[in-house]
C-alpha cells in the first residue's frame, strides 16, 4: 500500500533531497515508523514526546490530523500525505 | 441609517449574500460574508480599529506615538487609515514577496514599511519586529497575533451579525492567518449555535514560505486555541485560484485569493452535507476583494500560468 509523502525543504536531509517519498502505513504512527526505516532520523523530527512536535503540520488529503486523531489518524491506500513547519499567516 | 460621523465609523455591518449557483441544492446553501465592504477594503479593518481602540483606552497609545506591525498587507492596510486618522505614525515590518499594491497603497496612507526577506515568510517579519519593538521601547507593537483585542472584534462584531443574518448556520468557514477571525467568531457562534461546524482553510504557499532553518523556529500565533475548531484544510495555489475564479465567474464575487482557499474548504464541507442528505448553511468570509492581487498576474491567462505567477508570494 502506497502513500504519496511531501517533505518539507528543511526535511530533506533526511531523504537526500527528495521532496516526495513513498511510505506504508495504516495508521500515521505506521507510517512514521515505515519512514524512519528508510529515512534514519526523521521520526525523531516529527514527534516530541509522544505527540506532534507543536511547529509541525501534518495533512492528510489536505485535513490537519490534529483534528482526525493525531497520529492515530487512519491510512488508505493513495492518500497523500502532506508535511509542513507551522508558520505565520496574517 | 447608513450615515457616519467618519469612515470609522462605517466599520463591520457587510452584507451576507446567498451564493445560489455554487450551492449544491436548494437544502444546502453557501452564503458569503463581505468583509470587502469594510472602509478600506479587508476584514481586517475590524481587528485594527479594536487593537487601536483597546490600546487607547489602556493608555498604551497617545497622540503622536509610533505603532510598529509585522503584517503580509491587509492589517498594515488597516492600521495605517486608522492611524492616520487618529495621529498616529505607523511602521509595518513586511515580507517583501508580498503585491506591489500592498506597498503602494500602505505608501500613500502614509506608512513606512521595513522590508523583511521573502523567505521565512511572515515568519521572519515576527521576528524582525520584536527585534525592532525591542530597539524602541517607546514604540507600541498591536501585534495582531497575540492581541485579544483582533479575536474580540470578531467576538463582537463579526459572529453577532451572522447570527442575526443566518439564524439557520451550521457551518462558519475562514482563512486561517493570526486566527483572530476564526477564534472570535468561532468562540461567539459556539456559545449560541450548539453543534456549528468551525472550518479553518489555510493557505499553503510555495517552498520559499517555508524556508525555516529549523523547525524549532515554528510559529503558532499566540491567539489560536484549536478547541474552537472543527476541523483545518491546507488549500494551495491551484485550489484557491480556481475557486477565485469560480466565485466571479459564476456568482459574480470579485474576491481576493485567500477567498477561493476559503471557498474551496466551504465547497468540501457543502458537498459533505449533501452527501448525507443534510440539510445545511455555511457561511463563509469573503476576506478582501481581488483589487490588490492584480498585478500577481492570478485573474489573467490560464490557471497554470496564474499557479506559477504565483510561486514564491503570499497571496493571502
């Protein structure tokens, strides 16, 4: 099962620069762990303490997952999975 | 009455319109909120003219003092009529990937702008203002960001008149930028409409945005409270544009383009109810009008063309 993965420009030392990768996952915990296989060390970017690191934002087609159970949030097969630092608007 | 002492005055009070061409069925209605009816243009005049007014009153700002503001254009816009015509000076610190309208009308209401760099984002312009904000203690920074006084606008004003316009709401859609909209006005209908629907659509740029050095380097605006919330899209270019262009093309709305984004999150939330057979009344905020993204090159050519014009700007 295959879900398309956005990294974000200061993430991607993590993947050799690739601004997308494929993950696998069921759940979004799922797919961080299949991430920090291939991808050593960015796990420990995302997650502080158990939870979202609080400058980070995860979309799942586009929804916050902060609002669809966190890293609890369910996977499907094609979902598109988007990263992004929290930064100002306004 | 519509008669008033001076363009203060004329604030809030805009017009709620239903959007029957763009609403899915005749049980599931999109209305829109036009806060390009405010005096100069954005729904921001409501969280300037607050801020100002609250600092007044705190005795923060007297006559001749300097207001300092990091802002992407519409709140500097905002801050810089209001300050004009209470005696104030105004110094906005802005990205300067932002609309050459935005400097130009910030210019002629007699604004001095400090550019911050475009990457980072508004980000960068935070930073650079309290830096400034700390090299003139003498100076009052509003800081939309963090002053109850921009959500308290909406409280007030902004969820009390839609409301009392659309009794029958289900659904309140904003942008997503300092949050003050969403929490005012989210935190009001809450109070009143049990099971509203609070949608946030935030804007997502191109990578420049981005380009912190490190995540830790974040920001959350001190204001933002996600208990109001419902639920939060991530819009980009193309999704905003087409819906920019959806808005006039059908509904006859000229609106900016952190509109469509915020159209777009409606749309999802109107096709949702419909599916389910709901029945529905969302509401949404028409944040300014398209005049000052002309030149972004957004209502020309196709859209493609329109999403790689609009690579590397804040367009909302």
């Amino acid at each position: 099962m295959a879900i398309e993965v956005r990294i974000p420009t200061i993430l991607r030392t993590y993947t050799g620069g690739a601004k997308t990768v494929d993950g696998a996952g069921d759940t979004l915990e799922g797919l961080f762990v299949d991430l920090d296989g291939k991808h050593p060390g960015l796990r420990d970017r995302l997650i502080k303490d158990g939870a979202l690191h609080r400058f980070v934002n995860v979309y799942v087609n586009d929804e916050d997952v902060r609002f669809t159970g966190a890293l609890e949030t369910t996977l499907n097969d094609g979902d598109s999975v988007t990263i992004l630092p929290a930064v100002a608007g306004g | 009455m519509a008669r008033y002492d001076s363009l203060l005055g004329a604030l809030g009070d805009t017009p709620l319109v239903g959007l029957p061409r763009l609403s899915p069925s005749p049980d599931v209605r999109l209305w829109a909120k036009l806060e390009d009816r405010n005096p100069t243009g954005s729904v921001k005049d409501r969280a300037a003219i607050y801020m100002i007014e609250a600092a007044e009153r705190e005795g923060l700002l007297r006559p001749g003092c300097t207001i300092l503001e990091p802002t992407s254009g519409n709140t500097g816009i905002s801050l810089a009529m209001a300050a004009k015509l209470r005696g104030y000076r105004l110094v906005c610190v802005m990205p300067e990937n932002t609309s050459i309208e935005r400097k130009q009308l910030l210019t002629m209401f007699g604004a001095e702008i400090i550019p911050s760099p475009a990457a980072g984002g508004s980000n960068q312009a935070v930073a650079m203002a309290k830096q400034i904000a700390e090299d003139h203690p003498d100076w009052v920074m509003l800081y939309q960001y963090g002053n109850p006084a921009n959500a308290q606008a909406h409280y007030e004003t902004t969820g009390p008149e839609i409301l009392r316009d659309l009794p029958s709401i289900t659904h309140f859609v904003a942008g997503l930028g300092t949050t003050g909209t969403l929490m005012g006005t989210g935190r009001f209908l809450r109070e009143k409409v049990p099971d509203i629907q609070v949608v946030a659509a935030e804007p997502r740029y191109g990578e420049l945005v981005y380009g912190l050095r490190n995540i830790d380097e974040g920001f959350v605006p001190e204001l933002y409270d996600a208990s109001v919330l419902t639920t939060r899209f991530s819009v980009g270019p193309r999704d905003a544009l087409l819906r920019t262009r959806q808005l006039i093309e059908v509904e006859g709305i000229f609106a900016g383009i952190s509109t469509g984004a915020i159209l777009h999150a409606a749309l999802a939330a109107a096709g949702k109810a419909a599916k389910a057979g709901e029945k529905a009344d969302i509401a949404f905020i028409v944040a300014d009008g398209g005049w000052k993204y002309l030149s972004t090159g957004a209502y020309a050519g196709t859209l493609a063309e329109a999403e790689a014009a609009l690579e590397g700007q804040l367009w909302a």
